[in-house]
C-alpha cells in the first residue's frame, strides 16, 4: 500500500506530506525512489531529505500538481497564443544588480536607451559603450547597466524606441549648434530643460542632472554649460537663424531631446539631454548637411567638388565633427560610473 | 556535416581513449540543466512543470563546473529551462570554455539578443537556437507569438557579431516535409553552422499528448523531408541518425552516452526518463540497471523514442568505432551531399 503510494508521489509534480513512524510529518517533492529510501527537498527547495520506506507511514498529496495544472491551462487556452508583447523573461522578473554582499535587489535593472539622430553620431555612442553598430543601434554596457544606442532619425522614433526597451533611463546625445556665443565645438551642453518650438518646456530632473554635472564637470579639455535647450522641427543652419533663437539661459538647439523627453515622461521614466556643439554660434552649415542622411559621404564630396571654398568649409566641418565626437564618446565614458543610479532615478514631475 | 573539425577531432579522440581504456560505457554530451524555470510555455515540453521553489533554483557555476569535471564528455548541452534565466550563465559557459568542452547552449532567443554581450565568440561555443518550424508552425509549438520572429532577429544578430549558430528543431505529428524543407532554406540563409532535427519525446507530463510522433511515422516523416537534400542544407549531427530517422539504419538507444545532471543530480537513466536520482556520475553510471532501457528492452516508455540525445552517441560510437563504421559514415556523407 505505502509502497503504491510512494510510487505515486515519485511520479507526482508537486508537494506531498509524509506522515512518520514516530508522528511527525514532512512536506517536501520527492525526486528519488529507492527500494529502501525516498529523497525530497523541502517545501522551500534548500534541504534535501533521504527518508526509509520503512519510516513512511502515510503519504498525502497536498500541494497542486504542476503537470496537471500546465495541462488545465492548455486545454483551455485551446490553441490561443500567448500575445507577442509578453514579457521576455516570461513569469521570471531579471535579477536587479547585487549589493556589497553580493545579494540580488528586487527590482529588474533596465537598460539605459540612448537615443540619437543619425548613424554619426551613433559611432561615437557606439564606441563609448564598446558595441559594434547594426541595424540602426548598438548594444553594449554603460558602467556596470545594460545600455541600447539607437539612431531614430529625425521626429518622432524616440517613443517607438521607449515603447521597444523600456528603459530605466533615456539619454538623447548628439550634435547641437550653439546659440550661446561663448560655446565652441566640442562644448558639452546639459539641459536642464528642454522647450519645443510651441513654447512647451519639460524640466529635467535634479538627482539625474545634479549626478550627470558632477561627473561632467571635471578634469576635461571641453566646457560643460547648463541651460535650455531649444528643440526646433529644421535645423537652425546660419548664423542669422540662430541669433533669431537666442533667448536669455538657453544655450543650444537640437532637433531631437524633445521628443526624446516628451516619450521618457508619457513612460515615466528619468531622462538627460546631453548635446555636444558641433557648430558655433556665428557658424553657417553646409546645405547639405541640413537633411538626415544614413551617409554624407556622397553629398559631402559634391559639396566640396565646388570650389576651394567648399572645400575648405567641408575640412572645417570635418574637424568640428571629430571633435564633437571626441567629446561625446568621452563624455559618456564619464557618465558610466553613475549611470546605474540615475536610471532607477524618479522622473521630475 | 556542419560540425567543425576541431569538435570531430576532440570527440574521436575521446571515444579512442575510451576504447582503449577498455570503457563500454562512456559519455559523450554532458546534458547539463542548470535551472528548470523557463520564459515559454511549450506546448510538447514536460521538463518544466514543477513548483515554483524549485523552478527559483539553479545550479551554481561550481556545481556546473564540477558535473562536468566528474563526467568528462568533450561535449556539454547546455538545456533547461531556459538557461539564459540563470544570473551565472556566461560564468558557466565561461568555466566550460576554460576546460576545453565544446558548449551547444540551448536557448529560445527570447533573450540572446539583450545577452549577448556577456558572451564572446569562441570556436568552443554554439547558441543552438531552439526553431520547431516555419513561423506558424514555431510559434503555436511555443504557444506564444511573434517568437520566431525574434528568434531570427536574435541568429542574425549572434551571426553577425561572429558567433557560432545551430538550431534545434524538434518535430511532431502533423509536421509538412515541404514546409520543413523550406524552412530548411530559411535558416541556412540565415548563415548558421548548421540545423539538428529531432522527432520530440512523448513526455508524459507535457501539456499536449496528442502530437507525439510513432516510430514509423517518423520514419515517414523524415524520409520526405530529407529525400535529396538540398546541398546548402548542413546538419550539425551524425550523418548515420539521418539515416536512422529516415528509417534506413538500425540503432538502439545509448542512454549513458548522454548524461543528464541538474539541481537533483544525476537522472537516471537519460535525458528524457526520470527513473531517479544518483549522487555521483560514476553511482549512476555503475548502479544503474540499463538493460531496463531502450529498444531491446521492450520497455514501453523506449518504444517510440529516436531522440537524438539516446541514437546520437548509438551512431558516432559507430562511426568512431571501427573502420568499417568511418567508412558507412564516409558514404553517409557523400550520399547527402549529392
């Protein structure tokens, strides 16, 4: 009879209660069966018990049957699937980082997602966070976080990008032009807020900007200025369009860390515009540098097929960009050791 | 074949010392599940369903470390569970590495992508990307959708960054050969290393029971879909099981050629039967009753088996054992490929 029943429990996929010989009772999963002995964990999965049959007198199946269950819920989902948006790691939330003493936190680290405009600028993220680049993005680590760099273009690819990764931390980089006269290439910005050409102006928040300017503001060849930042839908490509944009405290004007704001608060999550400043105030662009392009390699040397005018511009605006990546790629080398804590940071509200 | 000559060599070589030291048996993959939650529910999957405590436990890096030292297979499965939910993985496969052990890491892709930064292309390492068909067919095995998808956005982006790739195909009743065998298409246009194909177990604790494949509709099955194969095809297995599975060649079951540990020990007798536990690998290869398994046997549970952890080690134990069996496998070779 007890022989039977311990059959049984060894086939069993849950819990089962072994009543003693001498009245006590154990509740545990058996995984072995011997012709003398049973073996179980116990109830929480950290002590292995090897019992004699003989000891055995009763055996109860009082906890749910695993296998029955996976069954149950098949059946009834008869042959629906599970939506594609499911989380990756299923019913298993991602172990949060360890502390000093090596325990795991509760809650899931997310990665940091990086957000920029063009696949220039994302060789300089790319190679700060020792990724290869491909399709549109690089995957790689920021200090001890998970960290995504994406090219989104020009608009609205930032909420699409926040939906994708749901990060714990957005940070739009990349290129600016300076409305402020005393930033020169290279010059990192940090906004403190970003305003839309509506008037609209999301604030960053302090923890998150407060760490980022510790960090930022030491021991480098670039300045750090803290400011607006204007985020227009064209770029301010002349000298005459900038000045129209000058404002007391703002400092530069991007086309992309506004939406990269506005989809980090629609998620609830902290976010930093980092600009660096590709062309000063008093500079002009190029025509065609006034489009996103995947390449300005071709346009470029038509660009400079001109004349030696052209030419020399295009050499100048060469210079100015390694510089600003120089600057970016360092900048966010910087940013790493603190970027664990900003991304669990709270949002500003 | 699409196994490297590097991984053939270590595996002839371990099967030589064996035969020399007089071994009969010997193991040739180490199946190691360091963990048994998962991230999908399969529905032809009976290796998950347990409660959740022990679903929350795993094997740690020195245990992994330690199953393979004890064992000594050149080769480690590394199965599950998913095993990219274990916080250690790239520890583990790392240790691995270090011994020298060729490591097939079986995984669903969920999360390749996002790890793959833990890992480092080595000629000793192969995500082995579970892929149970074309799209349709993949998604409703894994009951859930849009996992293909990201499965091969996951083998293109491991096979970009210069990982090695296999997948795994597991195949069950109503499987279309023509299908299959343009699925066959896909994922070698993918730039993997190669495919491993097997008919599914009819675990007993799995969710659906109705789709396990009989013995002769396995042979049935194969033999369609590996009937001229197209010669971009390369599987990442014995050309001998092809034949097997094709129904052209005879094998019993190898149960000790693939031994299985996890969080409960040392499974006896293989992969797929849990008739026990032993503590050690050498209780389990020297306590366990194998005349109760395979073929031979008549034991019921083995009737319909062709998996390829139990016919696999059957056929490279052929190949590598005598000349006439390098010779068969030489043919073996030549006829697929024409």
């Amino acid at each position: 009879m007890i022989d039977a029943l311990l059959d049984r429990a060894f086939d069993y996929r849950g819990y089962v209660t072994l009543s003693q010989r001498d009245g006590g009772r154990l509740v545990g999963f058996i995984y072995d069966r011997g012709p003398a002995h049973v073996e179980l964990f116990d109830e929480a999965a950290r002590r292995r018990i090897r019992l004699p049959v003989d000891q055995i007198t009763g055996v109860e199946f009082t906890g749910e049957d695993s296998a029955a269950r996976a069954q149950q819920i098949w059946e009834r989902r008869k042959g629906a699937l599970e939506p594609a948006d499911t989380a990756a790691w299923g019913d298993w939330s991602e172990p949060g980082p360890r502390d000093r003493r090596g325990r795991r936190g509760p809650r899931a680290r997310r990665p940091v997602l990086i957000l920029v405009a063009l696949p220039a600028e994302l060789r300089s993220v790319a190679g700060a966070l020792g990724a290869r680049r491909g399709g549109g993005g690089a995957r790689g680590r920021l200090g001890a976080v998970r960290a995504v760099a994406l090219a989104v273009g020009v608009g609205g690819g930032a909420a699409r990008a926040v939906a994708a990764e749901r990060p714990g931390l957005v940070i739009s980089c990349g290129f600016a032009g300076a409305l402020d006269p005393a930033l020169v290439p290279g010059d990192l910005v940090l906004a403190s807020s970003v305003r839309d050409e509506a008037g609209e102006s999301i604030a960053a928040s302090e923890p998150v900007l407060g760490a980022a300017r510790r960090v930022l503001d030491s021991g480098d060849p670039a300045c750090l200025a803290e400011g607006e930042l204007l985020c227009t839908t064209e770029v301010a490509a002349t000298a005459e369009a900038k000045r129209a944009l000058i404002r007391p405290g703002r400092l530069a004007v991007d086309l992309e860390s506004g939406p990269a704001a506005h989809a980090a608060r629609r998620a609830g999550v902290a976010w930093l515009a980092l600009r660096v400043v590709l062309d000063p105030l008093d500079a002009d662009l190029p025509a065609f540098a006034l489009a996103a392009r995947a390449s300005y390699v071709v346009p470029a040397l038509r660009h400079a097929l001109r004349g030696p005018r052209a030419a020399a511009e295009l050499a100048e605006l060469a210079r100015r960009a390694r510089t600003a990546s120089r600057s970016l790629s360092r900048a966010l080398g910087r940013l790493a050791p603190v970027v664990g804590g900003l991304a669990d940071a709270e949002p500003a509200s | 074949m699409g196994i490297p000559w590097s991984q053939m060599f270590a595996v002839a070589r371990h099967v030589m010392k064996q035969r020399i030291a007089g071994r009969t048996r010997y193991p040739l993959v180490l199946m190691l599940e360091p963990l048994f939650r998962c991230n999908l529910a399969c529905t032809g999957c009976g290796k998950i369903q347990y409660p959740t405590a022990l679903l929350k436990k795993h094997l740690s890096v020195e245990d992994c470390l330690m199953a393979s030292d004890e064992c000594g297979a050149p080769v480690v499965s590394i199965a599950g569970g998913e095993p990219l939910l274990h916080p250690q993985i790239s520890e583990i496969v790392r240790g691995l590495i270090g011994r020298g052990r060729f490591i097939y890491l079986c995984t669903n892709a969920l999360l390749l992508e996002d790890k793959l930064d833990q890992f480092e292309p080595d000629p000793h390492l192969s995500f082995s990307v579970h892929m149970d068909g074309p799209r349709t067919e993949h998604d409703a095995s894994v009951c859930r959708a849009g996992v293909y998808d990201k499965a091969v956005a996951a083998i293109r982006a491991a096979v970009h960054r210069g990982f090695r790739v296999t997948t795994n195909t597991t195949l069950f009743d109503g499987a279309n050969p023509d299908r299959m065998r343009r699925f066959f298409d896909d994922m070698m246009a993918l730039g993997i290393e190669g495919m491993m194909i097997s008919p599914g177990y009819s675990y007993r604790k799995a969710p659906d029971q109705d789709h396990f494949l009989r013995r002769e509709q396995s042979h049935r099955l194969f033999s369609r879909m590996l009937a001229a194969p197209a010669r971009r095809w390369r599987f990442n297995q014995s050309p001998l099981f092809l034949q097997f599975l094709m129904g052209k060649r005879d094998f019993d079951c190898t149960p000790w050629g693939n031994p299985t540990y996890n969080i409960f020990g040392w499974q006896r007798p293989c992969y797929l039967l849990q008739d026990g536990y032993a503590r050690t690998f050498r209780e389990l290869m020297e306590q366990t009753e194998w005349s109760r398994y395979g073929h031979a046997s008549g034991n019921p549970r083995c009737r319909d088996c062709m998996v390829h952890c139990g016919f696999e080690p059957t056929a490279i134990n052929t190949s590598f054992g005598s000349l006439r069996g390098m010779g068969e496998t030489a043919l073996a070779l030549v006829k697929e490929r024409r």
